[in-house]
C-alpha cells in the first residue's frame, strides 16, 4: 500500500474515536523509511491567453507606465521568482489548439489580431514564441510550450518545433536568429494534444491515440528511434483524461504509451464535483456549509490519483511514464461585473486549505506524479496573483506555494498522524493532511493543511531516528472563512511566524490551529 501521509488511507483507523476525545493526536514521522523525490514540477504554473491572465497580468507592453522589462510586468516577475516556479504551461488550455504560433512572431506592428473564439475578446498576439521564452527566462523557470493538435497539422508543429530549437542554418533557424534571438530556446515539455476529449476536439480515446502517434512520429525527439541527429529533447506530453475518465487512460496508454514520456490529467475543484454547477458557488461571501464541501472536492484528488495510478501500473510497470496533472485547482462564479468568460473570481483562505490539500496529496503520489500546474498564474480562476491596474495582490494560494517551496525537489518521507473524517454534502475526508520530506538543504520539513473550519489539532509525531532540537515556521490562517486579498488594499491574509511547535520527549509536538495551513523546519 502506498505510503501516505495522513490522508484517506491512514485516517480510516481514526474512525472509531471521536474527534473531541482526542486531546493529542499520536503519530510517527518515517525517517527511516525515505520515498522518492518530490519533483519540483508539481508547483508548476499555467498560464493560456484567457481573460486577463496574459494581458495586464504578465503583459503590459514596453510603453506601459507600469513597471516591466521588454513589456513583462515587474511586480508579477518579482513575485513569481520569490517561490520558484518551477515551470509554466504556454499558451493553453483550450487556446493552444486555435494559436498559431507565427502569428506571434516578427515585429509586433505586422502581427495579427485575431478572435479569441474560446475565451472571447481581441488575441492581438503582442505575446508571443519571444516574449513567453523571456518570461519564462525573467522569472528563471523551466518551458512547457503546448502545440495546436486540433486545427493545425504536425507540419505546423515541425516547423515550430524547428524554429524553437534548430541550431543549424536551415531557413526556421535563420528565421529565429532574424527576430532577435541567436541561441536556441530551452524548451523543456511539449503537450501533444489539450482536453482531446473535449475542447481539443471531442474525440474518442482510440481516435486521439492514432492521432498522437502521427504526432509524436513527427516531433522527431532526440534520441527516439532513429532520431539520433536532431535538436529536440523535450519530454512529449500526451493528452490524458478527464477526472476519474480511467478508460480514456487505459486506451491511450495501450495504443501510444511507447511515444510519450508524460501523460496529463485534469482535475477541477468544483461544486458538488459536477461540472455543470462549477459557476454555482462563490469565491467569498459563501455560507459556512459550503467549506467542507469545497474541501471534499478537493481532497477527491487523491482517490482520482489512486484510479489512474492503477491503470499506469499495469501497463507501464516501471513506471517510465509520468503523470502530469497539468489542470488543477478551484472553478467558482466569475466576479459580479467582470465578463464571465474571462474566468476572474477572488482567492480565500480556502483555497489556501485547497493548495495545501493538493500538493500533500502530490507528494505521497510523487513516484508518478512528476508535473502539476495549477490554473492560472494571473486573474484567472486559483490564481498566484491578482492585478488591477498597478496595484497587485498575493493571494492565499500564493503564500501556500510560497511556504511550500522547501518541499520542491525534496526526498518524501512518509507520516502517519491518523486524522479524524469531516463531513460535507457529497462525502467524507480527513480533518487534516501531512507531509514531511528531507529538504536539498538537509533539513527536514513538515507540513500540515488542517481543513477542520472548527477546531485545531496537537499532533505528536515520534520522530524515531531524525535527529532535531529546534523547530521553526510559518502558519496562514484568518479569522475569517474568505479572508482574502485585494489589489490596492492592505493585505487580509499572510504567513505569520508559526510559535506552536517544539521538541520533546523523541516528539515533534505540534499545536495546530484551525482552518490553518502550517510549515515547520526541523533543524539542530
């Protein structure tokens, strides 16, 4: 069984005890029993031309009296390289499979203006194949570029693909040097195919696999076949399935896993976990009812995890191909005033309990789950950030990442701290979540999501062979249930110094508080 910390697996053997009888809850922290590495990935970041992700929120133009470098936003750099993100998703979404990408190169007076026949309004293809890359170098991060499978053909593809990465004197790579940029780009993932069984065509999965092998044939990677000569070595991202849709994994892993080094996933957080009511419930102002039942939602990754896992392993036993959830976080009514299809709704302390749900559940997967990109970096949906002119907000969300980056690359060490069940309309999960790895620092992290809205926890975790006198950390709560931050205005909710955790007795003692997010460093 797989080792997981704290979550549906080891909180069934709490069930008998009530939570109030509970006055410490006993658990271990598995030193000696080390996992496997935490890929820094699963911070990952999305960011499609939809609403005011792109435009205002990472681009203002090199005119723009607010702040930037080449027309990128500063404040939003600054913000982004202060919790190393890891990688970015370019340019979508559902939009990958309309772009395409030469209307975005070449001087920005001859690019055209197009439809956005998706997400609405003007594409005006100021950012581009350029201005992504500067970005992504801007904020030191890792590329991955999603081709256009559904309108374009893998000659479209190629010739992207050679304009991004030539290093010889053909006509794509001159082309490139000609708009200013000699040297290659560093191009890391490349998504063949986006939502294949929806927006990116509706397709069946034995219909998308004969499709994306034509594809991944034409990518010519490095070192596949007989592609021995050739300059590109990012890891292919086959499209995969939607929520617990396992046949569509099965399928596609069956009929083209041998041409894939990752395959996606998408997971959306929404009401009742029924995609048709994902505008029925509200960012702030939500009634307290509506807490656990969010939180359930979010908490389904796991078992959604679990379902796919099981597919992988039967068929690719060694566990070559990863598993990408390149989709992820909470979908709520769009802000009163604001265009509905652009997405935009306020970020609260849930979610800040929704994040750190998740990227616990990420760790205790990290042996395939290798990649997860949160949706979207700016003013869309679970956003990093929020914009308003030049004002700019760090949401719970971000500080949760913030306060998670220790964890990025990190050696996964198991915990079992048994958490009692909450209960929301649609089911049952743990009051609480854990997650302890071995740091690139050689300090040992411990974080804890306690999504109970009520009551905190004193959790005693035996430490067994992790040697440590001195604790430290950060806690993000609130009073409130949607403390949230706005642009312009003084910050609700941040990481405040963490005063309720000690050493004693071969313990980590933890004093948790409710409707918390908390991360400790053990040390000395």
């Amino acid at each position: 069984m797989r080792r997981i910390a704290s979550l549906m697996a080891t909180a069934a053997v709490a069930f008998a005890t009530p939570a109030a009888a509970q006055d410490v809850i006993n658990g271990a922290i598995r030193a000696d029993q080390p996992g496997p590495v935490i890929a820094r990935h699963i911070q990952g970041q999305f960011a499609e031309h939809l609403g005011r992700d792109i435009y205002d929120g990472i681009w203002v133009g090199p005119d723009s009296a607010i702040p930037n470098t080449r027309g990128i936003r500063s404040d939003v750099v600054e913000a982004l390289k202060a919790i190393k993100v890891p990688v970015v998703r370019w340019p979508g979404g559902c939009f990958a499979d309309i772009y395409n990408w030469r209307d975005g190169i070449g001087p920005a007076a001859k690019r055209p203006v197009r439809k956005n026949d998706w997400w609405g309004g003007l594409e005006t293809n100021a950012f581009g194949t350029h201005e992504f890359f500067d970005f992504a170098e801007q904020i030191n991060t890792d590329t991955y570029v999603a081709i256009n499978m559904a309108t374009a053909t893998p000659a479209v593809m190629r010739e992207w693909m050679d304009y991004l990465t030539s290093r010889g004197e053909d006509t794509l790579a001159q082309e490139r040097r000609a708009n200013g940029h000699a040297a290659p780009f560093k191009v890391d993932f490349v998504g063949i195919g986006n939502e294949a069984w929806g927006c990116g065509g509706a397709q069946t999965p034995e219909y998308f696999a004969n499709e994306y092998r034509k594809f991944a044939t034409f990518f010519h990677k490095n070192g596949a076949t007989f592609h021995m000569h050739n300059d590109n070595s990012a890891l292919r991202v086959a499209s995969g399935p939607n929520n617990d849709d396992t046949k569509w994994m099965e399928v596609v892993l069956k009929n083209a896993g041998e041409q894939m080094d990752a395959i996606s996933l998408h997971y959306y957080t929404v009401w009742h976990g029924d995609w048709a009511q994902r505008d029925s419930a509200m960012a702030t102002g939500f009634p307290a009812s509506h807490w656990n039942e969010i939180l359930y939602q979010a908490s389904r990754m796991e078992e959604i995890l679990r379902g796919h896992e099981a597919v992988m392993d039967k068929v690719d036993p060694k566990k070559r191909i990863g598993l990408f959830v390149d989709e992820w976080g909470t979908w709520y009514r769009t802000e009163p005033g604001t265009e509905p299809g652009h997405l935009y709704q306020q970020n609260t302390l849930r979610d800040a309990l929704v994040a750190g749900i998740t990227l616990n559940i990420f760790h205790a997967h990290a042996d395939r789950v290798r990649m997860a990109n949160i949706a979207q970096a700016v003013n869309v949906l679970q956003a990093m950030l929020l914009t308003d002119g030049d004002k700019l907000a760090k949401t719970p969300t971000y500080y949760t990442f913030a306060m998670y980056t220790p964890f990025q690359d990190a050696t996964f060490i198991p915990v079992n701290a048994p958490a009692p069940m909450l209960k929301a309309e649609s089911g049952s999960f743990p009051a609480f979540t854990v997650s302890a790895a071995k740091a690139k620092d050689g300090k040992t992290y411990v974080a804890v999501a306690n999504a109970d809205k009520d009551k905190g926890y004193k959790l005693a975790l035996d430490l067994g062979g992790l040697k440590g006198s001195k604790v430290s950390g950060q806690v993000l709560t609130a009073a409130k249930l949607d403390a949230h931050n706005t642009p312009g205005q003084k910050e609700e909710i941040a990481p405040a110094p963490f005063n309720g955790g000690r050493i004693g007795g071969g313990k980590l003692l933890l004093d948790i508080p409710a409707k918390s997010v908390v991360v400790v460093k053990i040390e000395g």
